[in-house]
C-alpha cells in the first residue's frame, strides 16, 4: 500500500492532487461536503480578499481577481487535496514597496516572473527544501510580517486618514503615533465591532458561521447607522465604457489578457526594466513556495493524513500566478487560515476550493452593489485578526521561554529585520546565523584522540612498538579540518606508522580531502607509514578523488582498526625471525 501510495505522489507532477482525488470518482455525498465547504471559505474569502488588495495599495477587485482565477488554478493543477489558495497577509509587506515604487504593472509582471521561477522549482524537485528552512527563521520573519501589518492596518481601523504611509517601518509608526489625537471614533467603534464580532462570535454562533462575515455585516449596519464612515463605495472608483467615473470597484468579471501589443500595462518589459523586477520577483517566488508548502504540510495534519506532492503544488502555484497576472490579479499563495477552514467545514477534494472560487465569481457579478457598503474600517480588523493569527504570539512567547539561547537570537534577529528592514533581510540574515550555529554546533561534535602503548584501548590485537592510532569521530569538512587534522609533528617523531582511525567519520567534503592528503603527504614525506580505516562510503570517495589531488598511488586504506592491527603484526613477524 505504501509503495502505490508513493508512486501516485511521484506521477503526475502537475494536478496530482486532482488525479488522487477523482481517480475514484465523484459522488453526489463529496460534492454536497464540497460545496458546503467552499460557501463558508468564500465567506471569509471575499472580505480578507479585498483588504489584502487594499493593504499592498491596489482597488479590491484585484483581490477578488486573485481568489478567484489562482484559487481555481491551483486547486485544479496543484499537489495538496484541501489547499486553498489566494491572496495572504504574508504578501503585504513585500508588495506595498513594489506597488510604491512600480504600480500595478510593475506587480502584474513581477507575478508572471515569479510563476515562471517557481515553476522552476517544481521542475527541478526543490519542493522538500521547505525543510531546510529553521523553525526560529519561520517563527521570527512572519511574526515580522504580523507586527508590520497591524501597524499599517491602524490607519483605517482608527479613521487616522493618512493618505500614504511611505518609508521604513519607525517612519510609519511614527506617523500613525502623532495621528493618534485626530482618529475618527465612528469608524474607531465601527472596526471594534467588527473585530469583536470576528473573535466572539464562533464562540457564541458555532464555527461553521464564519466570524469575519458576522463582523463584516454588523461593522457595515453600524457605519450606515453612524455616518461619516469611509467604505469601499466612496474611496475607491473607475472609469466604465462610456468614459464616466462610478463609486465603487468595478462589476466586472476577471479577464484575461495577452502580454505584448500597444497597451502600456501588458507591453513586454524592457531589459533595463527585467532588471527591476527580477529580485522582487525572486522574493515572491520564495515566499509563496515557503507559505504554500507550509500550508499544505497544515492541511496534511489536519485531514486524513495522506501527504501533499510537493513540486506539483509548486508548479501548480506557478500557473496559478501566471494566470492570476494575466488577469490583474496579484500575488497568490496557499493560504492556512482558508485550508484549514475548508478541512473543518467537511471538504473532500481539489474541487471545493475551486467551488469557493465560484462563489466569489458570484458574488462579484450579483451582489457589488452590497460589497461598495462595506467599511474600511471592518476591512482593516479583518487585518489586523489575520495579523495576530498570523503572529503564532503563543508560539513565539514559548520559543522565548524554552528554546536554546542561540536560537532565540536567530528568531529575534529575524523579528527584528523584518520588522525594522524587510522579510528578504530577516529571513537571509536568519538563514545565515541558523547555518553559522549548525556548523558550530556539528563541529563541536568532532573529536580528536591520539592513542599509544602508554594510553591505549582495548583492542583484541596488542599495538606494535613504533604504531600509533589517531582516532577521528564526527563530520570532517571545511569547519572541522583544522581540529581534527592539525596535529603537531613532534606527536609522531617515534613513530614509524600512524593508523588514521577514521570509522566514526560518516562524511567528508572536499575540504576534509584536501585536509587529508596534505596531512598524509606530510606524513608520508618524514619518512612515516600512514593506515586509514574507514568504512566503505568514505573509502569509496577518498579513493575516487586521490587523482585529482596529485597523489601518486591511491592511499593504504583497511575497514577498521582491527584489520590496520593485524596488518602491521603480520608484516613485523618476518622482521623479528
């Protein structure tokens, strides 16, 4: 079972999880659980959608945009059987500068760009590198986001009306502190409500009616009752066919487009341009493959337990970007607090998140009218909960608390940079010292002993006069070479043969070969015999590489002490006869 389990996960690796899913069938019972799930995630779907478009500085209907055609796209192409994807709070932060800075052409090309590369990701098999990246590197860099995002979020949730919030992090904290005295209490009681409603009402309604609609709802009727409240009808406009500018956000379908021709938004763009947008799109890439797989490794958790593919759901987020650009969407990714939702509300397959996406479709055709009601303000606590969700605060407090004090540095680093720089500068500098740590910490695990006649092991085969053993334990690479093969000359100047114990020595780089043969060419130019014993592994590569390293012959190598023991004994009888 085991083994046809794997190889459905191998094959194929675009839409495994659709193949796994139907290759059964589709009853009516699993499209009743299905479409159930998907009308409560697009509750929750439609409000955040909007907020998060708004939040990186673009009108909500390209968030809209996004649910909608990556939520269908991903579902449909991607590897994890309950992930649904969309727009998420972790995007924000990188994409506020991006919009600052390239407008909305600039996203819509650095999206297609990061498609392509993670695509590419897919293609090369990278998707198990999710597990490289350190807990105290997650941890720090999107409790980084959560802070920076429920900063940015008082300015609608208080009525502060700053108009642009530009510059680092101090800057905008700074602008919103000396705004304080200026804040609108109608839309101050009007984000309390909603944001009350979010978090109590699961509690008292049940968790299949999602909090962020009741609040949604409550927060609009208290805005119409109050007045003087800014809603989505009266911030944002466009402009329809005949030239005339209408409140509200467009209600029209999302629509693809072709890249090139004469339209200034989909010409190609220039070298110098390229040049612009690949890191910020390389930034993207990671970033969605980071919070994809980490979504997706949730959903695995919290459903039956089968495991999601990870480079289809890279090449199927990859499409799902691509296709989000092309129709003015922005940047998509899994996203957990939607999945798990969907796992909770009885979805069965990939077709409930294309359902939910459906739904979005809907409301955005037959309901813009209501959608043009809703605050700002409701909109901003619908972010500023997502922020704390997102912040794992319990979490982060805990790692405080019982983790090693190194890895609270790396995680407060990361906090730190993101928070104060960016995510690309948290998360570089906190991969960085969490590799510095694991390599100060494996070569701690390295040690060196010199035995001889006078402080010797047990061994079945007594030690000659004239032999020593030089044991190595641990990894021997480029951090360890100098401890473990720096060994003063005087040690072996009575000695004829020097046996290099090297059983405990499970892997050599090519900083331990050239370490090794330098130490070997030393040895063999004073006139010394040297042994290694190592197991065949290490064997098999010093041997493969001795070549390459202009070493005469191929080194004298034997599979433990023992063997090296005996070797020397059989060879010194003649002599004694």
């Amino acid at each position: 079972m085991s083994h046809r389990r794997t190889s459905h996960l191998q094959l194929p690796s675009l839409a495994s999880a659709m193949y796994e899913s139907l290759r059964g069938g589709y009853r009516l019972s699993t499209f009743r659980h299905d479409v159930l799930a998907a009308f409560v995630v697009s509750l929750i779907a439609l409000p955040l959608s909007m907020a998060l478009s708004i939040a990186v500085g673009l009108p909500p209907q390209h968030g809209l945009y996004t649910a909608i055609v990556a939520g269908v796209v991903a579902a449909l192409l991607g590897g994890s059987r309950l992930q649904v994807s969309g727009p998420t709070a972790a995007f924000v932060v990188i994409l506020a500068p991006i919009v600052a800075d390239l407008g909305l052409r600039g996203i819509i090309w650095c999206q297609i760009l990061a498609g392509l590369f993670l695509i590419g990701f897919g293609v090369a098999h990278l998707g198990r590198l999710i597990n490289y990246v350190p807990f105290p590197v997650t941890t720090g860099f999107t409790a980084g986001i959560a802070v920076v995002l429920a900063t940015l979020s008082l300015n609608d949730f208080l009525g502060l009306g700053l108009v642009a919030l530009q510059g680092e992090y101090l800057e905008k904290a700074s602008r919103i502190i000396t705004a304080l005295p200026h804040l609108n209490w109608a839309e101050t009681a009007v984000g309390m409500v909603t944001l009350l409603s979010v978090i109590y009402a699961p509690r008292v309604l049940g968790k299949m009616i999602p909090g962020a609609i009741v609040g949604v709802a409550l927060g609009t009727a208290l805005a119409f009752v109050l007045g003087d409240v800014e809603t989505i009808g009266t911030r944002f406009s466009y402009i329809d066919t005949l030239g005339n500018t209408i409140a509200g956000i467009p209600p029209y379908l999302p629509s693809f487009h072709l890249p090139g021709g004469d339209d200034v938004l989909w010409a190609f763009p220039t070298a110098a341009e390229w040049r612009l947008l690949l890191a910020p799109a390389l930034t993207i890439a990671i970033l969605a493959a980071l919070e994809s797989l980490l979504a997706a490794t949730v959903a695995d958790s919290l459903s039956d337990g089968k495991r999601h593919n990870p480079n289809s759901e890279l090449n199927g987020i990859g499409i799902a970007n691509i296709a989000s650009g092309l129709a003015m969407g922005i940047p998509a990714t899994g996203a957990i607090a939607r999945t798990a939702m969907n796992i909770n509300a009885g979805a069965k397959t990939p077709l409930a998140a294309v359902y939910h996406a459906l739904f979005i479709l809907m409301y955005l055709w037959l309901f813009i009218g209501l959608i043009n009601h809703i605050p700002m303000a409701s909109l901003a606590a619908l972010l500023l909960f997502t922020a704390y969700r997102m912040s794992h605060v319990h979490q982060f407090i805990s790692t405080l608390k019982v983790a090693p004090r190194s890895d609270v540095w790396v995680m407060l680093t990361c906090f730190g940079l993101t928070v104060l720089m960016d995510m690309v500068a948290g998360v570089t500098v906190g991969m960085v010292l969490a590799s510095l740590l694991v390599i100060k910490r494996v070569t701690e695990m390295t040690h060196v002993e010199l035995e001889t006649q006078e402080h010797k092991k047990h061994h079945k085969t007594a030690l000659p006069d004239g032999v020593v053993i030089y044991h190595l334990q641990g990894p021997l690479f480029f951090a360890t070479v100098e401890k473990a093969l720096d060994a003063e000359p005087a040690y072996f100047a009575d000695v004829h043969t020097l046996i290099l114990d090297m059983e405990q020595v499970g892997f050599i780089d090519m900083s331990g070969l050239v370490a090794l043969y330098s130490m070997l060419r030393s040895m063999t130019d004073m006139g010394k015999r040297v042994i290694l014993c190592c197991g065949s592994e290490v064997a098999v590569y010093i041997r493969k590489h001795h070549v390459s390293l202009h070493v005469a012959e191929s080194p004298e190598i034997v599979e433990t002490v023992e063997d090296a023991l005996l070797l020397c004994a059989a060879e010194s009888r003649p002599a004694q006869l």
